[in-house]
C-alpha cells in the first residue's frame, strides 16, 4: 500500500541505496561468504561484528581499526588487503534501477539526496565506482552524519541541511522499519520493493 502524497509539493527527494540501487555493501551475507572463503569463525566474527559495527557506521573508526577488531586480533595466512577487496567486491549493481535513475536524474530539477547506512570506505567506494554522483546531489551517509538509520536525527539532520519541511519530501528505502523511521519524522515515506513501481511513482517528477 503506497501513501498518497502530493507531487507538486515535493522539494526534495530522500532515497536510500543499499537495496535500492545496489546490493548492500556489508551484510550478514557477506559476511557469511567471507567466512566461507577465508576459512574464518563466523559465529566469532559476526560477535565482533556485532559489537563494534554500530561505531563503524557513524565513521568512528577506520576500515582498518574495524578489520583490526573482528578478523585480523590474530596471525591470518591471507593480508588485509586481499580481505579489503572480498570486501569491496560485495557491492553489485542491482537490475535496471540505477541506470533509469541515472536519465531520469537529468530530466528533473529536484535536488535528490542519499540516506543511507554506510562506513567511509565502503561508502566512498561505492560513490566513485557506480558514479553515484549522476543521481545524487549529495550523501547524508551515517558516516558523514555520525548517526545511523533508524535513529530520528539522521533524517531531522538532512531536513535541516536541505532546508526543507518533512512534508516537502518524499523517502524511498527497501525496509520498512526504516520507511517508518522516516514517518515518525513527517516524511512522506515509500517501501522500494520493485523497480516498476517505484519507477511509476518517481515518473510523475518529470
């Protein structure tokens, strides 16, 4: 069920990117392949994950420090940067979405901002690799923000940085607890689950 919102009141679209419009850059996937390739605990990986993500996320700490903590606090017989590139390499493009958005991108004037949960390196990656800067106007990244979805102040942060109402905006994200989040907020806000619908909707700015 799709919320009715207006589109002519619209000033600022908010949209989210993992499981958008890639895959998600670190899930518990890939984290599961990792363990797999690299002959690793993931039960203990995935506990140190578990306690030091949160901190990774809002850019606290390097990609190094987190390696540092949750797969390499011993002797490995693989280097830090072949685990890098494992890593890096987890970010795909998922199915006809990006390049639409892309060609839709240069037919509106809207600004159009990413918020999203990511750590820096990832985020930075991803960025430059898929040209995230055809789409996006700018990043409010949980890195960047130094707060993380589904905590309230990442989206008060992006209204008040993109000086709009919460009305005035409308929120793509893949996961419904975060379309809620950012309901609670006053934004106008949609669960992605299919690139046709969510391309119909996103039609109507043109």
């Amino acid at each position: 069920m799709i919320d009715f919102f207006e589109v002519s009141r619209i000033k600022v679209v908010f949209m989210d990117v993992g499981g958008v419009l890639l895959t998600n850059g670190w899930d518990h996937e890939s984290r599961q392949e990792a363990a797999k390739k690299f002959d690793l605990d993931y039960i203990d990986m995935e506990a140190k994950h578990n306690f030091i993500y949160n901190v990774f996320e809002i850019g606290s700490i390097s990609l190094d420090d987190y390696l540092n903590t949750v797969v390499f606090d011993r002797s490995r017989n693989f280097s830090k940067d072949d685990f890098k590139k494992f890593m890096f390499a987890q970010s795909t493009e998922l199915p006809k979405f990006l390049s639409w958005l892309k060609n839709w991108k240069r037919q509106i004037q809207l600004p159009v901002f990413a918020v999203n949960n990511e750590s820096r390196e990832l985020n930075d990656y991803r960025i430059d690799t898929f040209a995230l800067h055809q789409v996006f106007d700018g990043f409010f990244s949980s890195c960047y923000m130094k707060v993380r979805k589904p905590d309230p102040r990442i989206f008060e942060k992006a209204l008040e940085i993109a000086h709009v109402k919460a009305k005035e905006c409308v929120y793509f994200d893949d996961r419904q607890m975060l379309v809620n989040a950012a309901k609670k907020v006053g934004i106008n806000s949609i669960q992605h689950q299919e690139f046709e619908i969510t391309k119909a909707i996103l039609e109507n700015f043109i």
